[in-house]
C-alpha cells in the first residue's frame, strides 16, 4: 500500500490533506530523508513533522475516561473522542471502545482498531475481570457480597442470573466490585436490586490492568506487555 494512502487510513486527514504533508516536505524517515506519496516503507519507520507515525491496524490504547464524556463519535456534548488526539476518531478501520463506560462512570477505558482483539476482551466466553469502586447513597446492609457471590442474583429483565461477582466493603457507603461479565449498567442494576442507589462510579482495572499513574483525561497506547496483563490475573 502506497504511503500516502497508509497516512491517510491512520486518521492524519483526507488524501488531499496528507498529499500537502508531503509537498511541505513533513514526512521523512528517521534519517531525515524526505519521503514521497508512493515510497514504501514500514511505518515504523516513519515521522510526521518530525513525529513517529501513530502504529497501523491493531493500536490498543487505555484511557482514564473522567465523568461527563460519552462513548461515542456522533451524541451530543462532550465526547471520549475530545480526550485523544483528533486524528484517532478518522482510522480506518475505527478505533472503537472495548465495550463502553457511561457518561456518569470514571476509570479505565480500551481503545483498540482490531476487532479480533475487541471480540476477545468483551466475548462472554472470556471472563476477563473488570473491577470497580462504588460509592453509594446509603450505607451496606451487610449481606450484599454473599447475594453478589451466590451466583442467583436475577436482575429486572433479564433472563438468567449473574456469575458469581466479589465484593469488598472498603467504607460503610463505598465497595469494590469485581465482576466476570459486562451486562448493561451491571453494577447500578446490582445495588438496585438490594435497594440501594450508586452515586458514583470508576473502573479500576481490566484483567490485570490499572491505570496505574494516568490522570483523568489521560491517554496512553498499550504494548504487548500490556495486553498479557488485560488477559492475565488481577494485579
């Protein structure tokens, strides 16, 4: 595939757009040799304005989503698009959200362009932990984490009960969840089926995956050590 082409399918901008990045001379390699439209040449290879080209097909990225950001390309207000680099909404294939955080939920978010990947994360079969802290709006009754770990809970509409799910009281009105699936707004629906109300919400970790010292708003790409710890152990 011709460069400019594979510029212009990582989001850089239309061909008109990447065809200007060339006669102004802004992509080069890591030598600093000026590259035309039809060199090729591993993208790794590659600087845009003296930058590294964003990796092709198969970019994994975590985000530490704040509130008040949607997980979409097209609703209205604030987006977890505004959070990353503009270019990375335009990839082709799309860079899409490894399931998906509320507006109203914090914590870590995936990115990623391969479906095979995203398939494998978020697929029933594989079980991948996702753990999360709740604050609630009134204290613990005391009995949630055995109805949680029953494995019996049955929420409203749905038509079987939930796998086995750990909860850890941290504070008399805050917990950490540890759930095995991703059913819609699990965790709300969870602590208002025992009558309870979640005011706030974050997602810790995925598989063995933190955020370790991300920042709200702040984005980072994976590499492969990463991705063993999303299918490894809780860390």
């Amino acid at each position: 595939m011709k460069l400019l082409r594979v510029i212009a399918n990582l989001g850089y901008g239309s061909r008109r757009d990447v065809a200007a990045l060339f006669r102004d001379g802004l992509v080069t390699d890591k030598a600093g040799a000026v590259l035309d439209e039809d060199t090729r040449i591993a993208p790794a290879e590659v600087l845009i304005d003296g930058e590294p080209l964003d990796p092709a097909q198969g970019l994994i990225l975590m985000l530490h989503k704040p509130t008040g950001y949607t997980c979409s390309t097209k609703d209205a207000g604030r987006l977890v698009y505004d959070l990353l680099p503009p270019r990375f909404r335009y990839r082709d294939p799309l860079l899409s959200p490894v399931g998906r955080l509320d507006r109203d939920t914090s914590g870590l978010l995936l990115f990623t362009d391969d479906g095979g990947l995203l398939h494998r994360i978020i697929s029933p079969k594989a079980t991948i932990p996702k753990c999360y802290e709740a604050t609630l709006a009134q204290d613990l009754r005391g009995d949630e984490a055995a109805l949680f770990g029953s494995g019996g809970l049955m929420l409203e509409s749905e038509k079987t009960p939930l796998l086995p799910a750990q909860m850890t009281t941290l504070e008399p009105r805050r917990a950490r969840l540890v759930l095995h699936e991703g059913r819609y707004h699990q965790v709300r629906r969870m602590f208002a089926a025992v009558g309870n109300h979640v005011v706030a919400l974050h997602r810790v970790s995925v598989g063995g995956l933190g955020l370790g010292e991300l920042a709200p708003g702040q984005w980072r790409a994976l590499d492969a050590a990463d991705l063993d710890r999303v299918f490894g152990r809780m860390g």
